[in-house]
C-alpha cells in the first residue's frame, strides 16, 4: 500500500493584505470577533482542502496594533485622537478574538506614530491636477492618513528562516500577494520546504511565481461555506 506522507505545514499570514482580500471578497460589515472567525476558517481550508494529507503546526498571523497618537487635520486643523476611534477599538478586539484561537500566534509590528502624516487621497490629487476640483473645494475626507508600518516582513522573514532551518515543519502556506516576499521563499525552498502562496484571487507578478512551489486559493470555498450557513440559519428561523 503507497502510504503518502503527511506534511507538517505553517500557515503565515499577512494580515493586512488579508483584512484587505477579505473585505473585497466577503464584505466589509462584520464584527472584530466574526472577521477573526473567518480568518480561522479560511486557515484551515489549507489544510481539510488540500489534495494531500497535512497536519497544522500553528498559524502565524502577522499584523501592526493600530495608532494610538493624536494628529492635526491639515484642512479643518481640529485634533484627532486615532486612540478613540471605532476602527482602533475594532482592531483591538479583532487581536483579542485572535489570540484565543487554538495553534494561533500573533506577530505584531510596529506603526512609525511620530512620522504619520495626512495625505491626499490619489484619485483627489489627480482631480487636482487635471482642474476638475479646486484647492479651495477639499473637504476633510479628501485625505488619508499615512502611516508606515515596520517590522511586519521582518518578522515572516524571521519565521521562515527558524521554521526552515529547525526542521519544524516540511511546507510553509503564505496568504501574501508581495513580490517583495521572494528572498523569503528562495530561502525556505533551499532549505528543503515546499512553498505555497495563496494571494487569495489576486494576480501576482510573475517574477514571484518563478520562486514558489505552487498557488493554493479557497476563496470559493468560502463563499460555498458562507452560503451553506446563510440557508441553515434561514431554515432555523422558519421554524
């Protein structure tokens, strides 16, 4: 009998292109706690899913706190505390309802606060410059803050080489689309591990794609799962 050999696989995430994927493929208006139930749920599909045996070591899940840091509005000059706003207390909660999932860890990076400035939004800017709207036209949602994040690739490049070299795990799974993430899986790959990333439906460049061992999505997945859920709770309430 060809017994197939169970892989030890690392699931690595990068949360803020997941919050992004997740918000353009399942919606925006769901609570901290069910985004982190969502996020838990898509994880494992990496692992029931796939089309050989896998056995989960542990999710990584890699992410910045939000800002906490008081700002001045460069048009109406009011101060904005981002410590009091509705998507700190969220993301918060969001980390809480993360920690207290089972094989889960959370590496956080850091916000360059004291560097955080308001910025035009692009398309604003393009009005600007092509004279369809006037300077004296901006309002205060015609900017966006922009803030650095630091630490985050650091740390997945930090975890890859610890779970590569340790021999802790034979396969690492990275939910990403950065093409910045290359020298990362050229190491893994060295190393002996099977590299697979998941840019969950996003078209990636394919100088990336030269670097990894395979792509894996289960976005649809998802949509047959949430579906499955919106009918049995449809019945439940009929009856």
């Amino acid at each position: 009998m060809n017994i197939r050999e169970i892989r030890k696989t690392a699931i690595l995430v990068d949360g803020g292109y997941y919050r992004k994927r997740a918000i353009a493929l399942w919606g925006k208006n769901k609570t901290a706690s069910e985004r982190a139930d969502e996020l838990f749920r898509y994880c494992l599909l990496h692992i029931s899913e796939a089309d050989e045996p896998r056995d989960l070591y542990r999710i990584f899940y890699y992410d910045c706190p939000p800002m906490t840091r008081e700002i001045i509005h460069p048009l109406t000059k009011e101060t904005v505390s981002y410590a009091e706003m509705p998507g700190t207390r969220w993301t918060n909660a969001f980390f809480e309802a993360l920690s207290k999932k089972r094989k889960l860890a959370i590496r956080r990076g850091e916000l360059a606060e004291s560097q955080a400035t308001y910025i035009l939004k692009p398309s604003v800017l393009s009005e600007i410059i092509s004279k369809k709207k006037l300077i004296s036209d901006l309002a205060k949602d015609d900017f966006k803050l922009d803030v650095k994040q630091k630490g985050v690739d650091m740390r997945i490049g930090l975890d890859v080489a610890s779970l590569s070299y340790g021999k802790y795990v034979n396969q690492i799974v990275l939910i990403a689309g950065d093409s910045d993430f290359i020298p990362v899986a050229k190491m893994a790959r060295k190393s002996g591990i099977d590299f697979i990333l998941d840019p969950m439906k996003q078209h990636i460049k394919p100088k990336l794609s030269e670097h990894i061992d395979g792509i894996e999505t289960y976005t649809d997945k998802m949509y047959i799962a949430n579906e499955e859920k919106l009918e049995y709770e449809m019945e439940a309430n009929d009856q």
